[in-house]
C-alpha cells in the first residue's frame, strides 16, 4: 500500500511539474515578439491596477473598445484609429485583465468594467465622449452611458451581444467551470489549451472574419500575445468570462438612454439582425448598418467600410 502510494505521490508531482514547465514554455513562447510594446503605451493608475491606453490627434474624444472574447485588446482597432487623429483625440484601452493591462487574480464582472469606463473617462479623458465598442463589451458601455449621462456622447456598437446570452448569469456549471480554471497548474494548463495558437486561428477562420483569405499571421499571433501577457494570470479575465460574471441585464437601461447609438453589423455574422432588431425593440431610435462580406471583426476585415459609417455618424 505504501509502496502504492508513494508512486501515485511521484506520479502526480511529476505530471504537475512537467504540466507547470509547459505553462511556462508556451507563455515565453507567445510572448516572445513582444509585438504589443511600443512607445505610445500610456497607463492609468486605475485602483484595482494599471490600465493600458494610448492617445493619438487632437479634436473632439473618442474612446475605443475592445470585445471580452479571448485575446481582445485595444489592438482590434489598429486599423481605424490613425484614420480618424485629424479631428478627434483618440483613445484606445486595453481593459483590466486584457492586453497589456494589469490582470489581477480577481473575479471581472461587466459593473466593474462599467466603473473602469466612467472612471476613465472622468480622470484621462475628462469630457464627454463618443465611444467605439464591441461584442460583449456593449452591455456595460450602454450601463456607463445610462448611469451618467455626462459622461458619454455618441455610440458605436460593432456585432453587439444577444440579449439573452447577455442576460443568462452564473450557473452551478459555469462557477465550477470558473473555479477549475483558477486553480494552479491544472487550470493555467486547461487555460493555454483553450488559448493556443490552433484555437485563435480557429476563430479568426470560422468566427471572426467572412473571408479567411483575409486573415493575416499578425492579426493572429497580436490575439496569441495578448491572451498570454502576464503569465498564469491571464486566465483569470478568461475564467470570469467562462463564468458568465461578465453578463449584464441592460433592457431597463436601454430603453431609457436617449443618446445617438448607431450598430454596425458584420453581414455574415450569425444571427445580427435580428440581434440589432432586438435591441432596436427596446430603443427604436438605435440605428443600423451591415458591412458587407464580413462577420466579428469588420474593424480588423474591412476598415474603410467600418471608417466610412463612424464618420458619417459622428457627423464629419
């Protein structure tokens, strides 16, 4: 029996080892290129951490975005922004958790990402601004703008989230799902297989773009880097979002703003009209647009149609 136990001890220390140098070996290797780092990177010393940001032009601000899905940072708008400096002061943000922000062992939910947008734009900003969002990242976008009307002027939502996924909260499955991610080694190794190279791919290939023939190797290893940034505690905005922590039930609140929204949707992506058509039901002044040939990401596949439409709704 001791005998027994002493190899299952052996076995199971090995495997944790051997599971903890791979965690650490695919981290360095996706890391390695440090493609995110450059000289515009700003931070906000924000309370729960550093937020990273950059600001570009001058004129009237506009805040950008970005989505909640794996590998998301503020690098999705990279090829919008230096298109729109001659009129407005941009900002971009890499939220908490995300890019190359500080992403703390905590529990992420859409009231705090709520607070991080009001409070950004109150102490880095500091005017009313119009907003560039998207995804799942539109539900706290709307609550900020609900919650303190002096706060955000104009809205542009890419592909935002149906309702009643944005509705459903944490279940039993989905905290148990959460609390197996953050756990040491094992989780942080379920987590790199759920964020390799291979599966970004996949999502560049069947959900994010219309057209694969677009895709491009840096789109994918920016995604890769992004989602590996800060070691094992990357997974932990991830195991929040697995966990449906992020979710928010806005239908009060979207029927009472009264801000100019405009969506913009990709035409193949699944199910976005009537997403829009739904959200339009709430708010019947929320205008829409489908860029052609495109699904998740049209800002990343065909930015001049995307440029085209915010220009014109911002009135330029």
């Amino acid at each position: 029996m001791n005998k027994k136990l002493t190899t299952a001890i052996l076995l199971t220390s090995s495997s944790a080892a051997a599971m903890y140098a791979v965690n650490r070996i695919h981290t360095s290797l996706c890391t390695a290129k440090s493609l995110l780092n450059n000289s515009e990177n700003r931070y906000y010393e924000w309370r729960f951490g550093k937020v990273r940001y950059q600001k570009k032009g001058s004129g009237s601000p506009l805040l950008f975005i970005h989505d909640l899905t794996v590998g998301s940072s503020g690098y999705e708008y990279h090829r919008l922004i230096n298109n729109l400096t001659e009129k407005h002061e941009v900002y971009s943000i890499d939220l908490l958790g995300y890019g190359l922000s500080d992403k703390p062992s905590m529990t992420y939910t859409g009231s705090l990402y709520e607070q991080l947008i009001s409070d950004f734009i109150m102490n880095v900003i500091k005017r009313k601004t119009s907003v560039v969002v998207s995804g799942e990242s539109v539900p706290f976008v709307l609550l900020a703008c609900h919650n303190d009307p002096n706060c955000i002027n104009k809205i542009v939502c890419i592909n935002p989230q149906n309702l009643y996924l944005q509705n459903q909260i944490p279940s039993g499955q989905t905290k148990l799902m959460k609390l197996f991610l953050e756990t040491p080694v094992l989780g942080t190794f379920a987590y790199h297989v759920l964020a390799n190279r291979a599966m970004i791919e996949k999502d560049f290939q069947n959900r994010y773009f219309g057209e694969p023939g677009e895709i491009r190797e840096k789109y994918i290893m920016n995604y890769l880097e992004a989602a590996h940034t800060g070691g094992c505690n990357a997974k932990y905005s991830f195991a929040s979002y697995v966990g449906k922590y992020m979710n928010l039930n806005i239908l009060r609140e979207l029927k009472e703003i009264d801000n100019s929204i405009l969506m913009i949707g990709g035409q193949k992506e699944d199910d976005i009209k009537t997403t829009i058509e739904n959200y339009k039901y709430y708010n019947p002044a929320i205008e829409e647009v489908y860029i052609p040939g495109t699904k998740h990401l049209p800002q990343i596949e065909a930015p001049d149609e995307v440029l085209e439409q915010i220009r014109i709704f911002l009135g330029e």
